[in-house]
C-alpha cells in the first residue's frame, strides 16, 4: 500500500503521512507546520483549509460547514496525495 502525501502549495513542500499519525492537523503539527485551530473535532471550523488537489477521508462527518475544496484538517486523512494551500 502506497503511503499518502501531502503538498504543501506556499512551500511545495512534500510530506508523508505516518501511519500513527489519526488526522491530517496532527501529522502537519508533528512537522512543525502552524495550523489555526480550536476544538480538534470538526466543530468549530478553525482549521478549515482549501484542498487544492486530490481526497481525503472523514471518519466521521464534520459538524462545521464545509464549502466545496475545503477540509478541515482536524478530522481528516489524506486519501494518496493531496495538495492544500498552507
């Protein structure tokens, strides 16, 4: 299974997902990359970022309103390789 990737558009950094890693804010936190956000569970929609390219995968349907090209990173995988403007 191949692993996902997450581009960075500002940088066009590339960073793979680890495994232990449960949502997209944590792995980004985990690389030291700055990511507003409140409540961590798809609420609030603090973190809410565009998603350039590709999917991602909600465990659970986030509570906070979500446009078209938007994910909230609190509560989401990356689903191969996604490109987000960060």
């Amino acid at each position: 299974m191949s692993r996902s990737v997450v581009i960075l558009r500002t940088s066009g950094t590339r960073l793979e997902c680890a495994d232990d890693h449960p949502n997209l804010l944590q792995m980004l936190e985990a690389q030291n990359i700055c990511v507003e956000f409140q409540c961590r569970e798809g609420y609030c929609g603090s973190c809410r970022t565009r998603l350039l390219k590709g999917e991602v995968h909600y465990a659970e349907k986030p509570l906070a309103f979500v446009e078209q090209g938007e994910i909230l990173p609190c509560c989401c995988k990356a689903k191969g390789e996604i490109e987000i403007a960060l």
